[in-house]
C-alpha cells in the first residue's frame, strides 16, 4: 500500500450488496480529516435499510472535504458478496465520476473490509490504547462475513484475531432479539427500549433459570450460542404501520414472531419481570466471557464495538471489572462500518494511529449564509444572538425545551451536542414533557444529562469518560438536583463534555451552572418519533413548527415559532399508570390464550385484581373495571389506552 497523504472513500454496505444491511453509510479519510455519515439521518429513515448507495452521505462528504472522486487512492466496501465486482464498479465509478474500475484493479485500490473487522477497527483505532483486548458482538455480522462476534488483542497497529462465533448469529444478541418479541416489540430494533423498562421489573430466579436453559458457553469459553431456532411460520406484513412522513420499513414487514419455547415460558409473567430478568441474564453471560478473555490474555484494556454494546447497563457492569481502560466508539453499532473499514485501510498503509479517541462530530456542517436563507425562506421569526450559549442558557432556565444544532452532526446513536433537544435536568416532568408531548415516544424510555466533565464528580463516586453516553452510572449524590437524567433504578447514562471536543456546547452549560449552580443539561436526539436524528437546518425547521421543540438554537440564529401556541390542554400521565397497563396486558394476553390456570395460581396476578378491583370473565373473555366490561379479543395497548384514560 502507498503511504502520504491518502484519499479513502468507504461505504457500507457494498452498493449493490444482496442481504438485508441497514445504517447504510458513507466515510472519507483526507490525511488527518475524517467525514462520516449515515444515509438514514439524511433520508429521515431509522435504521436504513433500502438506501444502498448512501449517495446523499457521500457527495456531501466529497463537498465537505472538498475532494472530487477523481482523487480517490483507495475505495473500500464491505464484502460483495455473489455480485459481479466488475459489473457493478464499472457502473459505480462511472456514474459518480471516479478513476475507471480497470484503473483501481490495477493498482490493487480496491479494498474489502469484513462486517466485525471493521467494527472492531473502529474501537481499536479511536481508543488511544497503546494495546489490549477487543470484542465485536451484535445480531450476526452480514450475509457476507455470517459471524455473531469475533475477538482478540491489538498492539498497535498489529490486530491480532483468535475466533469468530456462532455462524447466522444464533448468539447472545439473537436471544436478546426474540426475548425483545416476547413482550411484543421487535428484535433488532426495539432492543433499547427493552432495556430501559428492564428497571421497572422484578428479576424472577425460576424464569432465569429456564431462559438460561436456552443458553451456552462454547467450550474455549469466548462466546454464547443461543439453542432455539426461530419459528418456521413467516412474519406477517403489517400496513397498517405504514407511514411515509417516518417510515419504517422493518416494522412494515415484520411482526414480532419469537420461538414458541419462549413464549411458553414467558406467558406467566408479565413484560416489566420478562425485561429485567432477561436482561441480568444477557449481562451475566457477556460478562463471563469478557472475564475469561482478560485471564486469557492478561490485559488490563478492553475495547468493543458491535450493536449489542449499545446496551449501556451491561457496559455499566464493564467498568466494575475495574481495568485501567475500556473503550466503545460513538458509533458501535453497524453506522461506524464505513468509517472502521477506512481506518483499517489506512492504518495498514501508514502503520500508525493517534492516541488520543477520534471526535464523533464528523458530518455535515452549514454555513450561516445558507442557514438565514432557509429562514427568511420559510418567513421565520428570528435574531442572531451576540452570545448564543448564554441566551440559550438563560431560555432553558425559564423552562424551554430548545432545538440544539450546531456545528458538524454527530456519527453514531447517540446525540451529543451538536444536533440535540435540550431541557432542563431540574424539572422531573421534563422527562414527560418531551416523552408525552414532544417525542411522542415509549414512557419509560430515560433521557440523559450532558454534563461538564470537571464537575461529573458531583453526581458520581468514581470519575468516569463517558464523552458518547456509553455507560449507565450509579448517581450516587445530588440526584435531587438533576432528577429528569435519573432513571427510575437510579443511574443515567450521562455524557461528559469536554471542552477540547465540543466547546460551544460546554460553554452553553457552563453558562447554565453559574445561572442554576448545576452544570448539566437534559440532552436528548433532534427527531421526533419515528425519523432518524436530524442532519439538516430544513429538518430543524421543521421540528420547529411542528411544535416538537419550543425554540431552535441553529448557529448563532434564535428561532421562534410563527404561530400563536395554543396551550397544551392534554393530560400528563403517571408512570404508574403505565405500570397499571402493562400488568393489566400480561393478563389479557394469558385470558386470550386461554392460560386461564396461570390466573387461578398465580398470587401476584390475584394480588393485582383484587388491589384494583377488577373482575374477570374467563367464559366470554371479558374484564371489567371502573364499570367498563372490556372484550379481550384482539386487544391492544393503544385500544386499551383509549377505553380506560
């Protein structure tokens, strides 16, 4: 490979990949500049699916940077698969104006960079670790590289790989996915959500130990095999989720559909316990093959990456081994990919790399010219504030809830800055607010504080780097003071920020703690439900008079709604009110199986009917509360919503 100043363009997934990829992205290495981003934030779609060539990403990266793909050394893709490379990169460098196919295979320029490889790439490179151990583990790597995980040690820039795990991906994550379905959300999808109801659930010993049953440890001791095949009856197609203002397409084709065994384990329990044990089991697990690891190798430094590291409590459980390092990039799910595959290009080119973490803020970025236009062009009432940290700031103080958007976007699943909603950590009806009102999304899902990382000791015993929100923490003092970023078992998942890598966004807090004597902010995605986080000052716009957010803060411009607002006449609703509904669910699932000697037996369920007064016909499946006879048959939690509140 030639060395120099290198010109590295990689996608994910290979554009003309047959499979089922998603988070479809674009990455650009220009010597030390590095761009980044995904396709779905551009197109307004989670999890990108149909996207395959990300070619919104990457012109603008080409735009960003400043480089024609004439001027392209290497491009790299994920692997291709059955597709014909020469047929479809004629095509591709023809259409996007780069060197001919026949020039690149020439001088060997053309590179492909395998699904986990890459993703530990990314871990490896961004860590700063002179050394250590890495671990890639998520649903099942791609149709071209079918591996759950693989791990090994890096020196530093020598990675060397022992095993790849469980081909199709029959592992920890899968079990995760199904278990996912079993309360009736989807696998691979809605995992966080799971996740975040896990604190308000009971873990049960007799469904841990029958989950368990389904669970192995390989022989060498590095991996997890889940033992259940997924049901042979297909998925069904629903339509009815079919929205093209947020569309999202796995929702529209699939249904949750987990093994049968699960469910007849699961189906006595209701989905607050089926959450919380599933998780401490998940975590259990992970963390046992992370132990024999480190007595394998002796290393004292971990990095990871994969989706299923997007499961911040287990990350939690990572930082108790108490190693001198652990590492996940902002990106660890399958948005890094590009970027990984290009780093591991040019590391093995300059056989170098930094040592010190790789900013996240590597998307687009919009001029001030370009941003008024948009203003005046949608006739909005603005002003360009002499000190934006400040007012903004002095906004949230008086209760606001901002559109924050700033500087270069954010890679990766978590919003850290530069395209945020912020709020208020003080005011716990924030959460609700934003939850309720704003996002329109699932009650129980926490938010997170952004917090200054010279003040984290005040929230938490033992400092921490959390620049990308990585790791639930315990809040261990002063929860009082931000009790919208505290989660109901007691942690959060906070964002340290520093000012050496977003110092607008540090002095906007700052700002705050001298006005408020708390030096956080409640920092959530810029995206109402159903969308992507946004990228684009059109997007924030619309967030803005779609009433998703009070005002924007976009650069130095303070944007205000332009028609009246009519007073939120809606209701708050109780967290314990959602409780009620699902404990209320687990019982019209069981009457709708005809379960009906689980009711009979089972002391918490007659517990809960006797405390809300609840009557149940099993005989024509009916309940009745509150004087409402309520018919079970076909009923949802939405339909349920709408006959009790």
């Amino acid at each position: 490979m030639k060395s120099g100043k290198l010109n590295i363009a990689s996608i994910y997934p290979f554009p003309f990949f047959i499979g089922e990829g998603h988070d479809t992205n674009f990455s650009l290495l220009s010597g030390n500049k590095i761009y980044s981003c995904e396709e779905g934030k551009i197109n307004n779609i989670v999890n990108s699916q149909q996207d395959r060539f990300p070619e919104k990403s990457m012109l603008t990266g080409f735009k960003s940077l400043n480089i024609h793909p004439e001027n392209i050394d290497y491009w790299v893709f994920g692997g291709k698969g059955e597709v014909n490379e020469k047929l479809a990169l004629n095509y591709f460098f023809n259409k996007f104006k780069s060197k001919s196919y026949d020039y690149f295979k020439a001088k060997k320029s053309i590179k492909y960079v395998n699904h986990h490889l890459a993703h530990s790439t990314l871990a490896i490179y961004g860590s700063g670790f002179k050394d250590g151990i890495f671990l890639s583990l998520d649903n099942g790597g791609d149709e071209t590289f079918p591996y759950d995980s693989i791990w090994g040690t890096f020196n530093g820039c020598k990675i060397n790989t022992f095993s790849k795990y469980n081909k199709g991906g029959w592992g920890l994550s899968r079990f995760h996915n199904f278990l996912c379905e079993t309360i009736g959300y989807l696998g691979n999808q809605d995992n966080g959500k799971v996740m975040g109801l896990a604190a308000y659930g009971d873990v049960k010993k007799k469904l841990y130990d029958e989950l368990s049953n389904f669970l192995k440890i390989s022989n060498d001791g590095f991996s997890v095999k889940f033992l259940l095949k997924h049901n042979t009856i297909r998925s069904k197609l629903r339509l009815e989720k079919l929205n093209l203002d947020s569309y999202q397409r796995v929702k529209i084709l699939n249904t949750p559909n987990p093994p049968q065994e699960l469910l007849n384990i699961t189906k006595r329990y209701n989905s607050l316990d089926i959450a919380a044990t599933g998780q401490r089991l998940v975590e259990d697990y992970a963390l046992q093959i992370v132990k024999n690891m480190i007595r394998k190798t002796n290393k004292d430094k971990i990095v990871c990456s994969g989706g299923f590291f997007q499961n911040i409590s287990f990350n939690k459980r990572l930082l108790d081994l108490n190693l001198n390092g652990v590492y996940i990039p902002s990106a660890p799910n399958d948005a890094g990919l590009s970027l990984g595959a290009a780093l591991y290009v040019k590391m093995l080119a300059e056989k170098k790399r930094p040592n010190k973490v790789i900013s996240p803020y590597l998307g687009p970025k919009f001029s001030k010219v370009e941003i008024e236009k948009i203003l005046k062009d949608h006739k909005l009432v603005y002003k360009e504030s002499k000190n934006i940290c400040k007012d903004v700031a002095k906004l949230i103080k008086k209760g606001k809830i901002i559109g924050w958007f700033q500087g270069r976007s954010e890679l990766g699943p978590r919003s850290l800055g530069a395209r945020s909603v912020i709020a208020d950590p003080r005011k716990l009806t924030n959460k609700a607010k934003i939850n309720q009102f704003l996002k329109k999304r699932d009650w129980f899902m926490p938010y997170a504080p952004s917090i200054l990382a010279d003040k984290m000791n005040l929230f938490f015993g033992k400092f921490t780097k959390t620049p990308y929100m990585s790791f639930a923490l315990d809040v261990t003092k002063n929860q009082n003071k931000i009790p919208a970023g505290v989660h109901v078992d007691g942690t959060s998942r906070p964002q340290a920020v520093y000012k050496d890598l977003n110092e607008k966004f540090y002095s906007m807090i700052k700002y705050f703690y001298k006005l408020t004597k708390v030096p956080a902010v409640l920092n959530t995605s810029f995206n109402r439900h159903g969308i992507a986080t946004i990228v684009t000052p059109r997007n924030a716009i619309e967030h803005l008079m779609n009433e998703c957010i009070d005002i924007l803060a976009i650069e130095d411009f303070i944007v205000f709604k332009r028609k009246k607002k009519i007073e939120n006449k809606e209701k708050m609703i109780k967290e314990k009110s959602y409780i009620f509904i699902e404990k209320l669910m687990h019982i019209i699932n069981l009457i709708n199986n005809k379960d009906f000697e689980v009711i009979k037996k089972d002391k918490s369920i007659l517990s809960f009917l006797t405390k809300n007064k609840i009557k149940i016909n099993l005989r024509l499946g009916r309940i009745a509360f509150k004087g409402e006879s309520i018919l079970t048959k076909g009923l949802s939690r939405e339909k349920l919503w709408k006959i009790l509140l």
